[in-house]
C-alpha cells in the first residue's frame, strides 16, 4: 500500500449496533492500515540499508582518487631526482561543448553534432577519448571547444546541471531513487556512483553518458575571446581542444 493513500481510521461507540456492511469496512480499514505499516518498515528498512552502501562506496572512491593523485606526485618526484621527464598519463575523458548555433552551417557537421548530441548553442557532453570520437571532432573542431575535465568540474557539473533521461523526459537528479531504478541494473545508485563511473570512464561508461541529459550551459561571464580563430591560434581564439583550460571556462559557464 502506497504511503499517500490515506486509511480511514474509523470508530465505534461501545454498546452500539453495528451494521454487516459497517463491520467489514472496518475489518478491511484494519487490515490495509497493518499492510501499509509492514510496507512502511520495509521500505524504510531498504532506504537505510541503501544510504549507507552509497555512504561507504563513496568514500572507497574518495580513498582512490586521493591515492590516483599521490601516486601522481610520487612519480613526478622521482623523475625530478632522477633527472628525467615524467610523461603525464594520456587523458581517458573530454569534455565537448557547442560554441556555435545554426546558421551557415554545412550538412556533415550537422549529422556529427546531431549524432553527439549538441543540438543547441552552449551543449555540452562527456565523451571517451578513443579514435572514432577523435575523427569525429576533426570534422566540428571549428564549431565546438573540448578539453580534459577534473573530478571538480565533473561533480560541478552533474550536482548543478545533472538532468537525467527517463521514459525521454528531462528529469532533474533531485533524488537517487530515479537514478536506481534506470540504472540499478547496472549497480548505479546514486549521484557519486555516476560521477565516478564518468571520471573513471568505467564499464558502464556508455550507459551513464545516455541517461545523461546533454549539459545547458549559460553564456561565459566575460565572453568569449573569437569565435572565429581557434584556442591554439597564435593571435588566440575559442574552437579547438583546450586541454585542461577547458575548467576554467565551465567553471565561468556553470
């Protein structure tokens, strides 16, 4: 029995004649009152047991992050004393966001936009860096700027701007409820459960990336430099890879 479903709570008065039909409404008004407390106690049994799960695996990917970064810093420092170069480990995440609209705008990089799903001015989606992704930006780099996003920006951006696709609507990540019961399937609970199978690019990657909404970014505060010249440009400009740059203009758009 559903919670908002209210149960009559009737009573009789000692001494008086109480018609059949009165006497079983009251034996069915006392059952479903016990069902819905048994339901109650379990669903809120289910929800403690949940929260706690989401608590302790949030916290197993704190400790790996924190232990990602000091392996980081160990190994620079050991190329620092030895002499050498350390080479920073290739990025596995970008960061793809739509910095033009519609206009003049010819029929292939159309379909790839539609395809990665930057639709509207300001979209923005995570993507795995792999090659297809890569020729795929070769051919909207003049319409689009990427980059390497941190855990930081992730978190940011799916804590504020996070909407989740179901049943193709636009539903806000308000509760974990409606991320367990699209991708509980999949062992995804909650909101740190999404953010690090993003940041990680995990198994799952794919699956998360769907049932994210594409990002609606606001205007950056200061404006853009020129959308005409790419970043890498000597004169300088807004398309093209960032890099890690690409935080700080999210960081002015979110």
């Amino acid at each position: 029995m559903a919670e908002r479903y209210a149960i009559s709570k009737d009573t009789v008065v000692e001494g008086a004649v109480v018609p059949e039909l009165v006497k079983l409404k009251l034996e069915r008004n006392a059952a479903l009152a016990e069902e819905k407390q048994k339901a109650s106690a379990v669903q809120k049994k289910d929800r403690a047991e949940q929260r706690h799960s989401l608590k302790m695996r949030t916290l197993k990917f704190e400790k790996e992050y924190a232990s990602h970064q000091r392996k980081l810093v160990t190994l620079r420092r050991q190329a620092k004393i030895d002499g050498n170069f350390f080479v920073e480990p290739e990025a596995k995440l970008i960061f793809v966001m739509r910095i033009v609209g519609i206009i003049k705008l010819s029929p292939k990089p159309r379909k790839v936009l539609q395809l990665l799903r930057l639709k509207q001015l300001h979209n923005g989606v995570f993507l795995k860096v792999n090659k297809p992704i890569m020729n795929m930006l070769k051919l909207i780099q003049p319409y689009v700027t990427y980059g390497y996003p941190t855990l930081k920006t992730v978190r940011e951006l799916v804590y504020k701007r996070g909407f989740g696709k179901v049943n193709k609507q636009r539903i806000p990540l308000s509760a974990n409820e409606i991320i367990s019961e699209t991708l509980g399937e999949h062992g995804l609970h909650g909101v740190e459960d999404i953010i690090h199978e993003i940041f990680t690019v995990g198994p799952k990657f794919k699956q998360v990336a769907n049932f994210l909404w594409p990002f609606k970014l606001s205007a950056p505060k200061g404006g853009f430099i020129c959308k005409r010249h790419g970043f890498c440009e000597q004169r300088g400009g807004d398309w093209g890879n960032r890099e890690e740059l690409i935080n700080d203009l999210i960081s002015r758009m979110n």
